[in-house]
C-alpha cells in the first residue's frame, strides 16, 4: 500500500469541557477516496475542523505529505494543499460565479494557472460557464454545489 498522505494520530478535541474525539486515529492514501462515516453528532465534522485548525488539537497529531501540520492556522493548512468544502450551499451570494470560483484560486499566483483551471472547471461543470456573471445567490442547489465543489 502507498504511503498515507494524511495521517491522524490519537487525535483528542472537543469544546468546552467535553472532549468529542477521544484518540481517533485515520489515515488517508493517495489517489484514493476516503469516507469517514458515523451517526450525527459522532464527531465527523470536529475532526475536519480540528485538522484545519478550527478547533483546537487537545492531544495527538495531524501529518500531511509527511510534515506535522498539528495545531496550525487553517490559512497554514489551506496553503499546504489541504481544502474543505463544508456541508450546506455555501457560497458567496451577492458575488457572480466566476468570483466565487476566482475565491477559491486566491493562493494562486499564476495567471496562466489560474485561467486553465478555470477552463477546465468550466469544462466539468458546462453549466457554470453559462452563468459564470451572475450572482451565485440566484444559482439552483446542483449548481451551488458545482459551484463550491469547482472553487474548493
Ligand atoms: N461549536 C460547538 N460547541 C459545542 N459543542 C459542539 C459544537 N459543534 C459541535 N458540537 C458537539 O460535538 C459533537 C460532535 O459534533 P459534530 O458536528 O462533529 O458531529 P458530526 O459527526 O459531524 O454530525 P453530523 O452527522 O450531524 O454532521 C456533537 O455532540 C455536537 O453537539
Ligand atoms: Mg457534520
């Protein structure tokens, strides 16, 4: 098997004086997709927020592409590669599509690179080329979640 790219270990985070995570440890591979599945309230979405710095690491760590990312700033994080889409149509509603898009290409530099993605978003989701100028506000929920998952 390949080398994990994420690697929690004996996480423990919470709030307040509960602990929510109690050592969990998971490991994601490389080109592949993992699920992390439980019932509400189990904890799910405190470990994505404990990796991304959101909530705070009470104990353990958090490994990604083999550098030790424990505790760090979420906008440390985003810039090592790491991205989350939270649950619900988020977007930016008073903004058009493309900048919501061009929100999520702000660590990028490269003109070049950022117009190629966008090429290539706009090829996989043809439906957000047509309504690239107008507010995300107005999208349908299908295309809210093109939206948020082509800026991501
Ligand atoms: N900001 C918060 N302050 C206090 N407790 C919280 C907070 N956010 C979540 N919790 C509690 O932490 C526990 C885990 O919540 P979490 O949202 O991580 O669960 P989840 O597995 O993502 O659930 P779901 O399947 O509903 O998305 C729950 O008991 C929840 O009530
Ligand atoms: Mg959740």
């Amino acid at each position: 098997m390949s080398e994990a790219i994420l690697t929690v270990e004996n996480l423990v985070a919470g709030y307040g004086n509960a602990n929510v995570l109690n050592g969990i440890s998971v490991q994601a591979q490389d080109r592949a997709i993992t699920c992390l599945l439980g019932a509400n309230g189990v904890g799910k979405s405190t470990l994505i927020k404990a990796i991304f710095g959101l909530v705070p690491v009470r104990q353990g760590t958090v490994r990604f592409l083999g550098q030790d990312i424990t505790g760090w700033e979420t906008h440390r994080v985003v810039a090592q590669g790491l991205a989350s889409i939270p649950e619900g149509n988020r977007v930016f509603p008073r903004m058009s599509v493309l900048d919501n898009l061009m929100a999520g290409a702000y660590l990028e530099r490269s003109r070049a690179k950022i117009a190629s993605r966008l090429e290539r978003v706009m090829a996989l989701f043809p439906r957000l080329a047509e309504r690239r100028d107008q507010f995300a506000g107005t999208l349908s929920g299908e295309s809210v979640r093109c939206c948020r998952s082509a800026a991501g």
